[in-house]
C-alpha cells in the first residue's frame, strides 16, 4: 500500500485499543506512530472476550483467524461453595456464547499479539513503533501538535490518540486530572497467575462468593496455570494504589476465610509475578476530542472489570474512530465528532454493570450473601435463561456497527 494521506498519526499507548486504532490507520495509508511505555509486549493477562459489536468489528478487521489460534477452553461459568461444590452453572452453550463467557475466549496479551502481528504484515514503512517511551507534554494549535517525549525528542503530529489506559497521562495533560473523569465504583479488583489447583474442573470458571468480596479461578492458556480473580467490596483508599503490601493485605482480610481454593490462591499471591491491583473505577469523558487530541478505549471510557465489556469498547471504538479519520483526513474536527456522535449510544450501554452494581453483586452480610446464592440458582435455572441472558448480556446487542 502507498501513502494516501498527508496525516501523521500519534498513538500513545501499545494495548488493544492502541493497536488496533493504529491497525486500521496504517491500512488507510496513514503514517502511524506508536508509543508504549512499557520495554516488551505484555504477555498474558486476565481473559477478555469478543462478542456482538467487538465480534463483527473484529471479523471485519481481519483479526479472527490469528484469535482462534489463542482461542482459549472456556465452557461456562461455575458458582462453588466453600466446600468445593457446584451450586449453579452458566455454561456458554445454554447462553448461546452471550453469558459471562462468551464463545471467543482469548488472553489480554494473546489478543495484543495477534493485533501486533497484524500491524507487523500490513506495515508498509510507515509505522514508527517505539517502546519504553511516552509523552511528557503536549502543546497545540489549530494546525496541529507538538509533543514532547520522555526521550527528550519533540514532534509534531496532526492528531495524537490517547489509548494509555485508565490512568492516562494523555487525558491528564490535554483534558485535565483525573479526578474530573474517574469515578470509584466502591472496590477493588486484582488478578494474577497462579498454578491450577488439584480438581478444578478443565475449562470451567469457577467462582466463589462470600460477604463482600468474590474470589474466581479461570482457565488459562497453559492448563499448568490459572488466573486468579479477587474483587472486594470497600471503601475507596487512595493510600493503597502504590502499596502491594497493603493491597495483599486487604486481599487476604477478604477472601482468608473463603474455603475452597482460597488458601492456594493466597500461597501463590505472594509469590507470583505478574499481581495486578486496581481501583473498580468508571471512566467517563463527556467530550473525547480536545481540539487535535482525542481518547479511545479505557482513557476515554471504562465501566470498570465488572461490566465486561472494556475490550469490546476498545475494539468497537478503534473501529470507529480510524475509520471516520480515513474517512475525511482533511477534515480531523468533523472526523472526531462523527466519532463522537456514533460511539456514544454504544458505550451508555457497554458500561452498564450487569445486575446493577458492586452492592448488588457483593453483598456484606452472610444473610444477603446466602440470599445472593439462592437467586444465581434461580436465574441460571432452564426457565429464566433467556431472561437472565437479556438483562445481563443483551444491552449492547442493538447497537449496529457502521459500514464503512
């Protein structure tokens, strides 16, 4: 492909959303930076799902050839009491791949590979991807920017995409802090590999819950290891986001009497290498261009990990945005808000919480706790499937993607 486009392209952040944005604008014949933060590529992480709108956009990407290669063995959903045993299923196929998992299954960090494979066969010379680098400031005007980066190199680009996560540093330098955009949801949530404990069952998520906190296991790549999930029910405490320590300690207050696998889980946190600790927090920019900087994915919209729909948001909205830059590349400003205006009805959906919020979720009291369990049974039971299917995975089903 030749350059079509006079445009340079900035995109700081090398995740899923900044991938896939920087995808599709390569395949524009836009010439595309990359910049990420980290050394390497991110191996791993907690599985994320593809279905409905993210499905499609990924089809239509050309994505899902290299997504079923990582495709993981994921059946269903299993809640289990602290003896070890069942007390209700969602099995993927009951839900038609639209319960809590879904029919395409794949790890964060397999996905990314597959996006960076991609970037690597349709780069015709024109992308410039750089790792261990990030913006420190960023100065505009109406012809464009001027960034300057950790490295101490500056450049101008016509547009600069931030997709650098929740707690980005884009957001921070062209929209402001962010406390105007970020909203703490009353948890926490951690992740992070463990080896697979004796009888679990292969390819089952298996999900424990006590009063105000619930702890899963979910099948991983290799069959040797699992991922641990642990969310808990508490106060915001701004103190904890640079204290593992105290991070595990609150872990450990939460789940230490859960039963099960609780004590595995336990062992294996303090060793483990890859403990991820965040606030639940919903992202919410009212307006997701500032002149010629816009957000896409988690910096410019997230529901928080219990809605489970960051990766499609991500997927959906680097859709989206790349191709309405394709669109008009001499006209960024109306680029932006068709944008703007297409992804906005997709994303009020996608951040809805399934059953109505960590309250409801995770209750505190063993009474409420065991009446929790009673009505998971109910609602997992054959008669209210398509009911259950409706209310917690069916909201986002009516958006339509459009064709570009």
């Amino acid at each position: 492909m030749t350059t079509t486009s006079p445009l340079h392209v900035l995109v700081s952040g090398g995740g899923i959303a900044g991938n896939a944005v920087a995808l599709q604008l390569l395949r524009s014949g836009i010439r595309t930076t990359v910049v990420e933060r980290a050394a390497v590529p991110r191996p791993g992480g907690q599985a994320v799902d593809l279905r409905g709108p993210s499905r499609e956009a990924a089809e239509r990407m050309g994505l899902m050839e290299g997504i079923r290669k990582y495709q993981l063995d994921e059946r269903g959903m299993s809640y289990i009491d602290g003896d070890g045993r069942v007390y209700a299923r969602m099995a993927m196929e009951d839900f038609d791949g639209q319960g809590a998992v879904a029919e395409i299954e794949i790890t964060r960090g397999d996905l990314n590979q597959v996006l960076l494979d991609a970037l690597a066969t349709a780069d015709n010379g024109h992308l410039d991807y750089r790792y261990g680098e990030w913006i420190e400031q960023i100065d505009q005007d109406d012809t464009g920017v001027e960034v300057t980066f950790a490295s101490g190199r500056t450049e101008r680009f016509d547009l600069v995409i931030g997709a650098d996560g929740v707690h980005s540093a884009t957001r921070r330098l062209a929209f402001g802090p962010e406390e105007q955009f970020s909203t703490n949801l009353g948890g926490y949530g951690a992740f992070f590999t463990m080896p697979t404990p004796p009888q679990v069952e292969p390819g089952w998520f298996g999900m424990r819950l006590v009063p105000g906190a619930m702890l899963g296991i979910r099948p991983d790549g290799d069959p040797a290891t699992a991922k641990a999930i642990i969310t808990v029910r508490t106060d915001a405490d701004p103190a904890l986001r640079r204290d593992p320590d105290a991070q595990r300690a609150l872990i450990r207050q939460a789940i230490g009497g859960a039963g099960w696998h609780a004590p595995a889980v336990l062992a294996a946190m303090e060793t483990t290498p890859d403990f991820y600790f965040d606030e639940l927090a919903r992202v919410d920019v009212p307006e997701l261009a500032v002149g010629r900087v816009t957000l896409v994915g988690d910096a410019g919209y997230c529901g928080s990990p219990m809605t489970g729909m960051g990766t499609a948001m991500a997927v959906v909205g680097a859709y989206v945005l790349a191709a309405e830059i394709a669109a008009t590349p001499a006209d960024l400003p109306g680029a932006l808000r068709r944008y703007q205006n297409t992804i906005t009805p997709f994303l009020a959906k996608a951040k809805e919480i399934p059953g109505g919020g960590i309250a409801m979720m995770l209750p505190r009291t063993k009474l409420m706790t065991r009446l929790s369990k009673v009505n998971v049974r109910m609602m997992m039971s054959r008669p209210m499937r398509p009911i259950t299917k409706k209310i917690f995975f069916g909201h986002t089903e009516e958006f339509t993607l459009p064709t570009y």
